[in-house]
C-alpha cells in the first residue's frame, strides 16, 4: 500500500489488531498494518482472533482507505447576510455539540468528519448560502471503525 504512513499513535486504544498474514485481505487491511507498526510488547487480548473470518471474508475487515475531514472553517460567515449569522451560528453551534466543539471545530483543533461537512454544506444552503462553504483545509487520515 502505498503512502501507508501509518503510526502506533495515531490507532485507538483497545482498537482490535490483525496478524493473520495468510489472510487474502491482508494488504488493504487497516487491522493487519497497525499489527506491523505495534510494539513488541503488546497483549494479545487486542489481537483479532482466526474466528473473524466467516465464508472466507473476514468481518472485521477495516480499509485502509484514507477519508478526507475538514480542518477549520474561518471564513463560512463572509458573505452571510446580518439577520442569517446568528441563527446559522446557533444551528451550527447544535449540531456541533456545543460551544465548547464548535470553536473547536472552528479553529481546525477537531475535524470536521464527510458526515459533518454534508451537514453543514446542507445547513447553509438551506438558507441560500451553498457557496459559502469553504473549509480552511483538509487531511486524510484512516478511519479507525468500532469493533
């Protein structure tokens, strides 16, 4: 797989690990890659067992697909008219989980998820705004799915 770049940091904690190199899937599983870059020492209770797989596909199958997330969104108000800011702001603020997330989510400390841009690229055309929304930036990161 090319451009891996994959890091022990950057799996979650207790995120189930494969070291079934005899599985067909192997290369373009996220669970066997972060089984190469873990450290030696690590607890075989993270490790997916050989009862994974089921008619030859493995259900715990994660790709090694990166997603695009949106870092930041400084200017999504410029062109907003006065009387439209605040109830944005507000619809914004909800479905972001907070005061405390949405400047969070503004400044680009948390991405924005696919999920989360649809919504928001959704909210603002709503109220006649689909080309005010701009992201400050992007990353591709993998996607780690709950097991």
């Amino acid at each position: 797989m090319e451009n891996m770049e994959l890091k022990w940091k950057q799996v979650p904690d207790g995120w189930a690990i494969c070291f079934n190199n005899d599985c067909a899937l192997h290369e373009q599983c996220l669970r066997w890659h972060a089984a190469q870059v873990s450290p030696s020492d690590l607890t075989k209770a993270r490790c997916v067992t050989p009862h994974a797989m089921s008619d030859g596909k493995c259900q715990l199958f994660a790709s090694t697909q990166k997603v695009r997330y949106a870092s930041g969104f400084s200017t999504i108000y410029k062109n907003v008219l006065k009387d439209d800011y605040t109830p944005l702001r507000k619809q914004m603020t909800m479905m972001l989980s907070g005061k405390r997330y949405y400047y969070e989510y503004m400044r680009g400390e948390r991405l924005l998820s696919p999920w989360q841009q649809q919504q928001i690229r959704e909210l603002f055309a709503d109220r006649g705004y689909a080309d005010n929304v701009v992201f400050d930036d992007f990353e591709d990161v993998f996607e780690f799915p709950r097991t």
